[in-house]
C-alpha cells in the first residue's frame, strides 16, 4: 500500500494551549457526575447467553479500527476513510462521520508520526474486512465533534460551555489520540482469550503490538509537553467509566514520563468487550440497566457485542 500524502495544513484557532496543559489548571478532580445520565443512554438489561464466534471478536476490533482510522486520516490529509478505500462491510447499519480536519501541525516529527499511525489504521481496516470477507460490519456512525467536548467535560479538562477541538492544534490532538490508544491496546490485550484459531490469535498479537508502538508515541510526546496532569485525568475516567483501577496516566509512582500503561507484572491492561464499550460509549451502566451506544457511536457499533450490562 502507497503511504498516504500529507496535505498543507490550514491555521487552526484557540484551543488547549501547551502551557494551558502543563499548568493544569482545573484538573484536580474528575468531573464524570452520573456517568450514565452525562454522556450514555441506558435502559432495562435482560439476561442473555451470548455465543460467538472469531469473527464475532475481530469484528468488535473493526469497530474500533473504524474509530481510530477516521481520526487519523482526517488529522493528517483532511479526507475520510472512504477516500483510501473503496471495500466496505455489509452486516450492521451504516453510518456517517460527523467531524475530523486537517490538523495545523508545527511539529515535523510530530505530523509524521501521525501519519504513520493513519496509514497502520488504514491498513487494519482494509486487513480486517478483507480477512471477514461478507461476514465483516460496515462503518457505524461516529461522532468526532460532541465526543470530544463531552469527554472533556467529564475528564475536567474544560468546563461546561467551553468546547474541546482535537483538530484545532498539536496539543488537542495528542490529548484526542490518548483517549484512543490505550483503549485499543487493552481491547485488544483483552479479546485475546476470546480468540480460538492460532491465526486469528497471531493476527491479534500482532495488531496489539503496533497498537502498543502508537500508545508509546503519543504518551512520549504528551510527557515531554508536561500533560501529565491531564493524561491522568483521562485516564482516571477511563477507569472509572471501565468500573475498574487499570489505567495511568502519563505521570504516575513519581515518574512524569510514563510511556506505557501496564501493572505491577509489567503487562498492559486487559478489558472485557463491555468495559471497552463503557468508556466508547461514554457511560457505565447502573446495576438492571444495560448502555447500548453513545459518546463516539452515537447509535451504537455494530456487531454481536454492541452492549454493556450493569
């Protein structure tokens, strides 16, 4: 596959400054409230025995692939995902993409790596429906506008009335791309157990790994600007949104250069498919209620698990 052009970027306006981030103003708590009631919608949970199949997992990872792959073909070129690829899943209802422009990168190094990972998103994508052949979900409908700004809020990282662009500058986006690599990284880290062919595993491994190589990158970066208290912030909701204390952020145990997000063993995270869904979704569910879209998948993904119970 040819690597993607960058395009020129356009000047953006006001938003998350550097020194704004380093400072940390107004982050000492996180501001979630009713998660249910802020961001998620819920309603009556029934019990059900769920029976899948590998496919039904890489599906789940295609949803996400989705996400990250429009966020970053937009933040490096301008142009969506249907712009470098014509095949297209059939199962599941198709959806647009509200949101993403090119990002006004100052950063060389920074802009290339963004486009490193858009092109590693792309081709996961492509991989993915490729391998599921007429068995792979289309695109669900994605929000890359009120997500952000809605997170933000929850995250103390602005307040109500204020809106948070991730396009708008350098420092907006690497905060954007932190909410989605360590999802990846534990999503995947946590259907590993699901998977039952030594192909499908090995392909999963291997996607883990990339997915590790792009968390470290952005957390690298995010260190060196002093965002630590905002990462963690991040990462605070994330837990708490996953109903479970498996995420730091970038400046914890007294070291402000975290590049990775792993336990006491040295091993990443791993998430079931509804705490994933939990923090996309942007709601934890209450105990009887079950969340079945929201936040970035304003109608929910697509696919055999495309809910959470409380």
């Amino acid at each position: 596959m040819a690597e993607l052009e960058m395009l020129s970027a356009t000047a953006g306006g006001s938003g998350l400054s550097r020194r704004g981030v380093m400072k940390g103003a107004g982050l000492g708590a996180v501001a979630l409230g009713t998660a249910g009631g802020v961001m998620g919608s819920s309603t009556a949970a029934s019990a059900q025995t769920v029976t899948y199949t590998d496919a039904d997992i890489l599906n789940f990872a295609l949803n996400l692939e989705y996400l990250e792959a429009e966020y970053y073909l937009r933040a490096t070129t301008g142009q969506p995902l249907a712009t470098y690829t014509s095949v297209t899943g059939t199962v599941g209802t198709p959806g647009g993409v509200v949101g993403g422009s090119l990002v006004p990168f100052q950063n060389p190094a920074l802009a290339y790596y963004a486009l490193r990972i858009a092109n590693d998103e792309l081709s996961h994508v492509k991989f993915l429906r490729d391998a599921l052949g007429s068995a792979a979900i289309t695109e669900p409908e994605i929000d890359l506008v009120d997500s952000f700004t809605n997170l933000a809020i929850a995250a103390g990282l602005i307040v109500q009335g204020q809106l948070f662009n991730p396009f708008e500058n350098e420092v907006n986006f690497l905060l954007g791309a932190y909410i989605f690599e360590d999802v990846g990284v534990t999503a995947y880290a946590g259907a590993a157990s699901l998977l039952t062919t030594p192909a499908n595993l090995a392909y999963a491994a291997s996607v883990l790994a990339t997915e590790g190589y792009h968390a470290g990158a952005i957390r690298g970066y995010l260190s060196q600007i002093g965002a630590g208290v905002a990462t963690n912030a991040i990462s605070a909701l994330r837990a708490k949104l996953a109903n479970a204390a498996d995420d730091n952020g970038t400046a914890v145990t007294g070291n402000p250069y975290n590049f990775n997000n792993v336990d006491y063993n040295g091993q990443v995270y791993r998430r079931t498919t509804e705490q994933v869904l939990n923090i996309v979704y942007g709601a934890a569910p209450a105990a009887g209620a079950t969340v079945s879209k929201g936040l970035f998948f304003p109608v929910g993904v697509n696919g055999l698990f495309n809910s959470s119970s409380g």
